[in-house]
C-alpha cells in the first residue's frame, strides 16, 4: 500500500492520534474549568491578556530566531568533530533544544503549576512526533518504512565525510542494509 502524499501510513496514524489527543485536552481543561467555576472571560479580563501575549510571543520569536545558528554550529562541530549529523542531532543537539523546555517546567514548578509541567512535557513529545510527518515528507524515501533506506543514506553520509578513499565499500557495506 502505498502512502497518501508521500507520508508512511504510521505517521499518519501519529497525527491523528496528536489531533485527536489534542482535542482530548482542551475538553477535559473545558471541562475541569466549568467544575471549579472558573471564567475564560472573567479571568482574562481581570489579567489583562496583551502583557503575557507580548511576552509568549517575543519569547518564541527569540527562540525562532536563535535556533538556526544552533542547527549551523551542530552541523559544524559533528564535522570538525568526525561524528556523524544524526549521531550529533540525536545526542547533543537535543541538550539544547530542551532547555526551553527544562527552564519552563522549572518556573512552571516555583509558581506551582504543576498542570503546566505535565502538560509541556506530554505536549513537547507529542509535538515532536508530529514533526515527523513534514520530515517524511521532505525525506527522500520513508522515515518508518522499515528503516533500511535512512540507515544506508546514515552510513553513506556520514561515512563519506571521514574517508572519501573507501567510497565504493562503503557503499557495498550501505547496499547490505537495504
């Protein structure tokens, strides 16, 4: 069977499961607010809605901004280093990328908000496996088809960078995988 544009079955399955989790939660927080007799309107008319937007907004925008150079720098140093981009991006580049996360579930705790740490960490998984979807996309092949072909362009990729004399074993050793 083959997938509907280009994405594996499997992540479609994911994305529907992101959705509908999704929807899940704002009806349970719906839900939980109406027990406690809480007001959306009442509560952002009291707070005031333009200051924490202002500040959500320009927070994300220096992350948006911030996080090419972040990209650029990895790939350099998995480089310079004679490690290979997916080695690099599935150890270090992660340590960084979850800071955000880390230093807002750690003031989410000092105001105890505890909703919102479970909440950031459940949402953070569950929007990086939605990313998925856009890679296989883009991704020359299939993310989740078996794995053969992202383990042959690893091998190949990464290999190529150390040793450009032994190309055709390397490529050999590549096919076996597929």
């Amino acid at each position: 069977m083959s997938p509907p544009v280009g994405v594996s079955i499997w992540l479609w399955i994911v994305v529907g499961a992101y959705f509908l989790g999704l929807r899940l939660v704002f009806f349970d927080q719906r839900f939980a607010n109406k027990q406690v007799g809480q007001d959306a309107n009442r509560i952002s008319a009291q707070t005031g809605l333009l200051k924490p937007l202002i500040g959500y907004l320009t927070s994300a925008g220096l992350i948006f901004f911030a996080v090419p150079m972040l990209a650029r720098s990895a790939n350099q140093l998995a480089e310079l280093m004679g490690v290979g981009n997916t080695f690099f991006g599935t150890l270090f580049l992660p340590l960084c990328t979850t800071l955000p996360e880390l230093v807002a579930g750690l003031t989410a705790v000092r105001m105890r908000a505890f909703a919102l740490v479970v909440g950031n960490a459940f949402g953070s998984i569950a929007f990086n496996l939605l990313l998925l979807a856009p890679i296989d996309f883009a991704y020359d092949g299939s993310l989740m088809g078996g794995g053969g072909g992202a383990r042959r362009h690893m091998l190949c990729r990464d290999s190529r960078h150390r040793d450009h004399r032994h190309g055709a074993t390397i490529s050999r050793a590549a096919n076996q995988f597929h």
